[in-house]
C-alpha cells in the first residue's frame, strides 16, 4: 500500500490505518463479543490481516474495553511490533504527571512492547482549564520524560471537536493530532487540519467512515442512495481525497473487512483534492464562476 510522509516526524504512514476500538467494544446484537476466546482470535486475526495486507498504523486506547483492545493488540503484535506505527493514549482530566505516567507504563505492559510511537493525550473537547492543565499542571511534563526516556517517540492529542484542539496545535508541542473530520463532520477542514498541516503535524483521522451514522441516516432518509454507491466507499474516499489527512484510522473487526478497505484504498486515486474545496457560500460562488470561467 501507498505510504504517505506523516508531517515532520520521519514516520511514514500507510493512509488506511486500523482503529483499535472494536476490540474494546461489545455489540451483542452484531455477534461481537472480544472478551469471548473466538471473539479475541478473531481480533487478532483482523490485526495480522491488516498487517499482510500493508496496513502499518494501529490506533489505540487504554479505554477501549478497559485495556482489552491493547492487550489484544499486544498478543497480535508478537514477532511483528517493529514493522508497525503503535499509537495509543492516556487521559490528562484530573491526572497528575504521576498518574499519566502510571497510565502509559500499564499501556507498554498490555502491548507487550518497551516504547509506542505515539502518545496522544485522548480528548474529547478540550475547554480552556483542560488547555491549561494539560500544559502546564504536569500531564505535558510526563509525556516530555517519556519521550527522554525512548519510551514514547512522539507526542500527539486527539480530539472530537477539532476547534478546541487549536491552542494544543498553537502550543507547537504536539508532534501528531487525531481529528473526527468525515463526510458529516467537517469543522476541521477550515481551521486544524490547515494549522495541523502548517505546524508540520502527522494528522490522523478518527471515525473515518462517519461511525455508521451517515450510513444510518441515509437508510432512513434516502434509502436508494446506497445502490448507487456504497456510502461506505464515498465517506472513505472522501477522507483519502484530502491531502492534509495522512492515515484514517478505520474500526474494522474480520479479515473481511481489511481486504474491502485495503481494495478500497488501494484502487482509489483522488480525482480532487478535498482541501481545496470551498465550503463557505462566497467562496462557492466564485469557484463556480471561475470554473465557468466567468472571473
Ligand atoms: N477520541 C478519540 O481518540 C477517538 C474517538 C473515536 C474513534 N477513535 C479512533 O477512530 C477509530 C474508528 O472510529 P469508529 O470505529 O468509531 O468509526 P469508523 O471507522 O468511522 O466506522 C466504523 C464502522 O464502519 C464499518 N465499516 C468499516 N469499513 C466498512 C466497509 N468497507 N463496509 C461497511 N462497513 C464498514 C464498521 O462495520 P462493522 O461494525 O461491521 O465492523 C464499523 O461499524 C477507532 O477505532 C479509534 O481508533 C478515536
């Protein structure tokens, strides 16, 4: 698979990546269960498949499940960890630098490994008391030591609400920064993902395909979009169409579904480049008018 520089760090990132939180997650209802023993060895068999396949970066959390997506991880990673981009997180609300280091060390533990190559402090929205926090009330610091001591390489944050990420990209701190930027929502595309970008950041994405919520939506609202094209296909190709985006970190639970995204990927040149599209009204006007060359 293609690999794409991720900003300044020197990694090189390939633009599918798998997101860990399917392996943290129950859906009883879908027959997904990663606690049960074939639950788990189907995880791992998703990991490997998506390491065959030329998926090189891995996304996750001690959250997911308590630690049960890292510990998979850690077991799928055996023999293999030094070809892959390991990035996982560590909360910053109410942590000391104690605790956040405590959280990192107990993450190495779970993926069987002596470093990760990216931390990410894991946000949702960031007010200005958790900027405040994070920056100077010692989660940074701890991070910092980490890094000194080789046992993380690069510092990042993610965020849902990629606005309030902005003073942490200001900050010139973070190496890497995990963005929700999808089909649905497109906050980021006017201001983080440019500022990610001119900071010289590896920029991820989370909730590539929308989470299934465009999906869902759609089949309620205009059912006989999906025969025209798969609503799947269109919301990751519109996250591989912008060239601020390096890696869209994609929740997949079979082998089955690596190799649809892989193909997906994989056959999938960008006709355009997202970032250049306009989204706000003057600025569709005058595209159009020059497109008619009319300007
Ligand atoms: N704050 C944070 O740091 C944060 C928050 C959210 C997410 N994330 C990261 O982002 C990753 C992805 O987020 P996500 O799982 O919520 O959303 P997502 O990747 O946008 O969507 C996953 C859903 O898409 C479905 N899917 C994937 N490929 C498909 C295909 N080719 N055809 C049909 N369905 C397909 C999956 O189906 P199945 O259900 O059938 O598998 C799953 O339901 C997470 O795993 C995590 O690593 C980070």
């Amino acid at each position: 698979m293609e690999r794409r520089a991720f900003g300044k760090t020197g990694l090189e990132v390939s633009p599918l990546g798998l997101g860990g939180f399917p392996f943290g997650g129950r859906q009883l209802s879908a027959g997904w269960d990663p606690w049960t023993p074939e639950g788990r060895r189907t995880a791992i068999a998703t990991l490997r498949r998506a390491l065959e396949r030329g998926v090189n970066y891995l996304d996750t959390a001690p959250s997911y499940g308590d630690g049960n997506s890292e510990s998979i991880f850690g077991e799928a990673l055996q023999g293999r960890r030094d070809s892959v981009i390991l990035a996982t997180k560590c909360g910053y609300r109410n942590q000391t630098a104690e605790q956040v280091r405590e959280s990192v060390h107990a993450s190495l533990e779970r993926l069987r490994t002596d470093y990760v190559d990216v931390i990410q402090f894991h946000g949702g929205m960031y007010e200005a008391s958790d900027v405040e926090h994070v920056l100077h009330g010692g989660p940074l610091d701890a991070l910092l030591r980490l890094k000194e001591e080789g046992k993380v390489r690069f510092i990042g944050f993610t965020t849902e609400e990629p606005w309030t990420g902005r003073p942490l990209i200001a900050s010139g701190q973070f190496q890497v920064a995990q963005l929700r930027y999808n089909l649905i929502h497109q906050g980021a595309a006017l201001h983080a993902l440019n500022e990610a970008r001119n900071a010289g950041m590896g920029v991820a994405v989370m909730r590539p395909m929308t989470s299934g919520i465009f999906q869902r939506l759609i089949a309620f609202l205009a059912p006989e979009w999906q025969e025209a094209k798969d609503a799947y296909t269109v919301a990751l190709q519109f996250v591989l169409s912008d060239s601020r985006v390096h890696v869209a970190n994609v929740g997949m639970r079979s082998p089955e579904e690596v190799d649809r995204n892989v193909d997906l990927a994989e056959g999938f040149t960008a006709p355009f480049d997202v970032a250049d599209l306009p989204r706000l009204t003057a600025g569709i006007y005058r595209k159009s008018d020059e497109e008619a060359g009319l300007l």
